[in-house]
C-alpha cells in the first residue's frame, strides 16, 4: 500500500491514521511541531517528584508538567468530554490530567511508548484526588 498523502500543516492524519501508512517527514514535522508548541506554551515547567503542600497533603508530581508556577494553588473547572460532569481542580493537577490526555491522544495514535505516563498519571490522581478521578478519568 502507498503512503498517505499529508498537507503538513494539518494533524488530522497523525492522530487518525496508523503511523506506518504515513510518510516519515510528515511524521518528523508533525512530531516537531507538537514538541515546539509545549515548549511555547511553557511559562514554567515543574520537576518531577516536586512536591506541593495542597490542603495539609504533601503531593508529589508524577512527571514533568507545564504549569504557571506563580498560579499552582488557583482553580479551575475541568470538564469530562464524554459523560459531561465536572469537577473543580488546582492548576498543578490539571496539568497532570492535560499530560494524561495528551499522552492518551498518542497512545490512540500508536505510539505506544507514553502508556506508562497514562498509568503514572491515573494512578497518582487515585492516590491524591480519587473522587475528581471518578468524575475525570474512571
């Protein structure tokens, strides 16, 4: 089978079609300029095992994230796209559940490799916000 013809300034293909139907240079640009635009949209990048006084419980970071640090505690509203509930996190975790879907669009994608960022993420959600966990991820 010939490989799929992509514009380059288009994801579509990268996230729907099997990578090995793809040509290698759209993949390389497409995988640039995904890894560019985190970088940008970093105004602070927390450490993994950084931890977090949240309401009296030490936290601990999972992996690296992107998160305003001078914002870590504010929050916000994040809402499941699939059951339409919502729940209220910090800053910091939502930056954890951004990472965790994120990875979870690649591992759609065949890329196989992010799983263990998936599981570190929903397990951490289990062990700090089991009930935004129900609501977000279960």
């Amino acid at each position: 089978m010939s490989k799929i013809k992509s514009k380059h300034n288009n994801l579509l293909n990268y996230f729907l079609c099997d990578h090995k139907y793809l040509q290698k240079e759209y993949l390389r640009k497409s995988k640039k300029f995904l890894k560019e635009l985190t970088t940008e949209r970093m105004n602070g990048k927390m450490r993994k095992g950084t931890v977090i006084n949240y309401k009296g419980t030490e936290i601990k970071i999972p992996f690296d994230i992107a998160v305003n640090l001078k914002d870590l505690h504010k929050v916000q509203t994040v809402k499941n796209i699939y059951s339409g509930r919502s729940t209220i996190l910090p800053n910091f975790a939502v930056a954890v559940y951004d990472t965790i879907k994120g990875a979870e669009l690649f591992y759609n994608a065949g890329d196989y490799k992010l799983a263990s960022t998936m599981n570190k993420g929903r397990e951490w959600f289990q062990k700090y916000f089991i009930e935004e966990y129900y609501v977000l991820l279960d």
